[in-house]
C-alpha cells in the first residue's frame, strides 16, 4: 500500500472517529442541558444528569484526540 493511500485511510478514520465524538458531545452533553434548562420533568436525578454530562464530555474530546493522533501518522 502507497503512502497515499495510507494517508487518505487515516483522514477516514479521523475524520470518523471526530463525527462519532461530535455525535457523543451533542447527544450526551446538549440534550440534557437543554432539558435541564426548559425544566422538562425526567426520572432521573440531577447528579446523575451531570454525571452523564460530564462523561459525555470527555468521551467526546477522547474520540476527537483519538482523531488528531491518527492523523499524526501522515507520510510525505
């Protein structure tokens, strides 16, 4: 396999695994924020909603790092 072809499968993956982290920021971090602010009534405590926040939050980062590592690889 050429080097350009290894370089564009790892923008793939990057670019892969950065939508999967948005996706876990906005579904884990945005959606309970903006119930917790509307005041929409849920079975589930504050502190596990922060919880749930909070690691959402930092899977997603970890998925975005993830990312930008992969890309750290790039030939010339």
């Amino acid at each position: 396999m050429g080097a350009t072809r290894r370089n564009e499968l790892r923008k793939h993956i990057a670019s892969w695994l950065n939508t999967l982290g948005a996706l876990i920021l906005s579904v884990g971090c945005l959606t309970p924020t903006v119930a917790l602010l509307l005041g929409v009534q849920s079975s589930a405590t504050r502190d596990t909603i922060l919880f749930v926040i909070s690691t959402s939050l930092l899977t997603g980062i970890s998925f975005h790092l993830l990312g930008r590592a992969v890309l750290s690889g790039f030939e010339e």
